[in-house]
C-alpha cells in the first residue's frame, strides 16, 4: 500500500496526531510516515510515553520501525497483521499508561481473540485521561475491562493498568441523559497529610449535600512519591461521568472547586455526555 505522509505540527501539534495515526494505521494495514512529531510542544519530537505508544504498537502488530528513539521527530511505522495476546508496556516515566492503551484500543477490539494489556507508569495524570474516568465512564462503552493494580502520580510515575479487551462491535446510543441518580465524592492522596484529602472532600459534601455513604477517602498504599487527585463521579440514567481535578500548589477546597465548576457546567447543559468522553 502507498505510505501516507502526514504532518504531525497540524492543530494543537501535539502527541495525539501521533497516537491516532498509529491507531488508524494499525486498523487498516496502510504504513504512515509522521513528520514534525509534537511540533508545536515546548520539547518537541518523541519523549518515553510517545516512545511507548510507537514500540508498543509495532509489537501488536509486527510493524517495521524507522526513527523510534527519544527525541526523534520523525516515525516511519509500516504494520503489519495485528497479533491478539498478552502485553506488557512500561514508559520509563510518569507518562499517562491510558493515552498507550488507547492508542492499541482500536486493532485489538478488531482482532481475533482477547488480549491482555498491562501499562506500568503513570495511572492519574493530569494532561490524560485519570484512570476512574477511563474505568468509570469509557470504558463500559468498549467491551473493556480495567484494574488498578497500583497508582502512579506525576512526576513520580511507578503505577499499573491492567486491561482485559474483548473483541467486538460495540454500538453507542447515547441520545439523552436522563435523572441523575447518585453522586459520589472521592479523594486520594499518596505521601502526604490525609488532611489535604479531607480538605476536599469537606468542600464536596458542602457543596453538593453529601452523605458519608457518598464520600470516599483513599489512601495509596505503599506510595512511589506525593500525589493528590479528586474526582467527582456522577451516575446517571443512561450511564456515569467523572469530573476530576489536580492537586497542585493550591488549597485541597480550591482542587475541589475544579472539578465542582466541570461538574456543574456539564449539569447546567443537560448533555447525555461530558467533554472528555465526546472526544
């Protein structure tokens, strides 16, 4: 088949023209030259979460590679027939482990049989989707099943995924939304003062009127380095959205504040999907 040339510096130029391109190319057998990989990121080219998603889906699929090393700007993947079966992929770094599972998603529901993939980094990244909204929200959709085997927060990374994908034809039909049903508050913290967690989980029974039954309070067992993530997670007639948000250096009721505001905006709409789930 003719190589299809394409610009990785178009849009946002970020990692994600990447992660697609790999994708569609796995799916439909067409090789793919990428240029100008993450132009448009402060360091651009291939850093190790990228690295992962190009070497973890030549592996898939028997690819031939050229320009698969760290910083490289340029990828040449050739696939070949993907191969369903049992993975294990670690980024070296806190890199998201759900932006590599995505990227190998679509062939492996495509392929023949069931496979297993497990991602070693980062679980609840910021600038990816976190691993309750990847469980919770996308991937009833997708014939996929998710386990937490351990968190990994950015920069410290030193998490686990494990998916178990089911090959098949998964029509979505989500045209209303529905009654929301329940709400739930969660908050994790990993290394630092449980008071940080409970912070934030004060502001969302304040402001949504929770229960105790509906606040939730994790502490990372054995914890890589410091960590603070809180979520919101909403259940609804025709399925769930989570809402989550950061910590940073900021208040633990301002972190909550984040995710109350996307909650919120989402509700005010009366949309059968949130944002990040309609990409």
């Amino acid at each position: 088949k003719d190589m299809i040339h394409i610009d990785g510096a178009m849009g946002e130029g970020g990692g994600q023209v990447l992660r697609t391109s790999l994708s569609l190319s796995m799916v439909t057998g067409q090789p793919v030259s990428l240029a100008n990989i993450r132009a448009g990121r402060g360091k651009p080219g291939l850093l190790r979460q990228h690295l992962t998603c190009v070497r973890a889906a030549a592996e898939v699929c028997g690819a031939a590679l050229e320009g698969d090393t760290l910083g490289s700007g340029r990828v040449v993947f050739a696939p070949g027939v993907v191969r369903p079966g049992a993975y294990r992929f670690a980024i070296g770094s806190a890199g998201s482990t759900s932006l590599v599972l995505q990227t190998l998603l679509p062939a492996l529901l495509l392929a023949e049989s069931p496979s297993e993939v497990v991602v070693e980094c980062g679980t609840h990244n910021s600038a990816a989707p976190p691993f309750p909204f990847l469980r919770g929200v996308f991937a009833p959709h997708v014939g996929l099943g998710l386990e937490l085997q351990r968190w990994g927060f950015y920069p410290a990374g030193g998490g686990a995924i494990r998916a178990t994908i089911t090959p098949g034809r998964y029509p979505i039909d989500r045209l209303e939304r529905g009654p929301i049903l329940e709400v739930h508050a969660h908050a994790a913290i990993s290394g630092i003062s449980h008071r940080i967690g409970h912070g934030a989980l004060g502001a969302f029974k304040h402001a949504l009127d929770l229960d105790r039954e509906h606040i939730h309070f994790h502490q990372v067992p054995d914890p890589v380095g410091p960590g603070f993530v809180a979520w919101i997670e909403a259940k609804f007639a025709g399925g769930t959205e989570v809402f989550t948000a950061f910590g940073e250096r900021r208040r633990a009721e301002d972190v909550a504040e984040v995710a109350l505001a996307e909650f919120a905006a989402w509700k005010a709409l009366d949309v059968p999907v949130g944002e990040h789930l309609a990409d």
